[in-house]
C-alpha cells in the first residue's frame, strides 16, 4: 500500500467522483494527462499531483484506506430544532452514548430553570411592588420553561425505552405522562397557593 495524504482531494485532482470506478479512474487521468503533461503545455508540478492521485485511486487498497481516513464519521444534525438522538449515538462521544447526554441535559435545563423561576418568583411576591410586574412574567416563563424540558426529558426517555424494548407498553407510557402533569400541576398549585397564604 502506497502512502497518501489525506488531506488532499485527489477526486477532484482527477476531476473524477467519489464512486467512480477505476476504468473511470484511468481514462480521467488518461485525458488529464494530455493537458497537464509538460510536454503538453502544463507543469511538472501538476504532472506529480496527477500522478499521485492516480496511483492512490487506482489500487483499491490503498483507495480504501484513503477513503476511510478522509471522511472521519460525522455527528449527523436533523435539519429541524429538535435534536435527534439517534443519529448522533451512532457515532457517539467519548464513549457516552449521545442519547443519554440529552436526556441528563433536558433534565439539567430543568433543573436550572426551576433554580431560577422559583427563587426570583419568591423575591417578586414578597416585594408587592407593581413595577415588577416583568419580573413576575419572567419568573413564570421559567417555570414554565422548566416544566416543558422536564416534559421532554421524559419523551426522550420513553423514546429509549420504546428502542430497546419494540413491542413496548402504551400503557406504561400513558401513566407515566398522566403522572408527569399531575404533578406538575400539583406543585405549580402549591407554589401559588405558597406565595397567596403567605
């Protein structure tokens, strides 16, 4: 196996595509090789370039492990706001599988916006100040916010779930969402029935 560098496109030296086949391969560098030649009117630096190329693409076991090096296994993004897990875990990161680092980060983005609604909600309403009305809504849109995450950190975890178990309960599924908002409504309940009394 010849040595290459991987940081050079030799395709597109070859002006060839990437599944091109090595008859492909050949006649490109065949017609190349006309223009680029020194005798032929190009440089002695192309000449190398070309020739290099070819011999890199044309030995299959040296073409495979070019290829190999040269597209290292991306982290595919879906196009839309939500994250996929999915594609992501396949390549992995640090050998923690991406699905589980999404599911601690929505419930760490929980976790902060509860941090931050509740104490800023306390400091509003004990205040009884009306110019801090902005305060008040924000404070809520924190919690709400908090809940939301939460809500997604579970769907990510039923995603999980339904992976690695197919034919996985709906029933289960469905108690876990109806627990899920009973006691987010419970405790947003008695956190303004806490500031009211108070």
């Amino acid at each position: 196996m010849q040595k290459f560098d991987a940081s050079k496109d030799y395709y597109s030296i070859l002006g060839v595509s990437e599944d091109a086949s090595k008859e492909e391969v050949d006649r490109a560098f065949r017609n190349e090789a006309r223009t680029r030649h020194p005798d032929g009117g190009g440089s002695e630096e192309a000449m190398k370039s070309l020739n290099e190329a070819h011999d890199i693409l044309s030995d299959p076991d040296t073409r495979k492990a070019y290829d190999a090096e040269r597209k290292p296994p991306r982290i595919a993004y879906s196009s839309s706001a939500v994250f996929d897990p999915d594609a992501a875990s396949r390549a992995g990161t640090l050998g923690i599988a991406v699905k589980d680092v999404d599911f601690a980060g929505l419930l760490l983005g929980a976790a902060t916006a509860f941090g931050v609604g509740i104490p800023l909600l306390l400091l509003v309403e004990m205040q009884w100040v009306f110019f801090l009305w902005p305060l008040r809504i924000l404070s809520l849109g924190a919690l709400l916010l908090g809940v939301l995450m939460a809500h997604s950190a579970l769907r990510v975890k039923h995603r999980n779930m339904r992976k690695a178990t197919p034919d996985g309960s709906r029933k289960l599924f469905v108690m876990h969402e109806i627990i899920f908002w009973l006691t987010a409504i419970a405790f947003i309940g008695s956190l303004v029935l806490a500031l009211y009394v108070l």
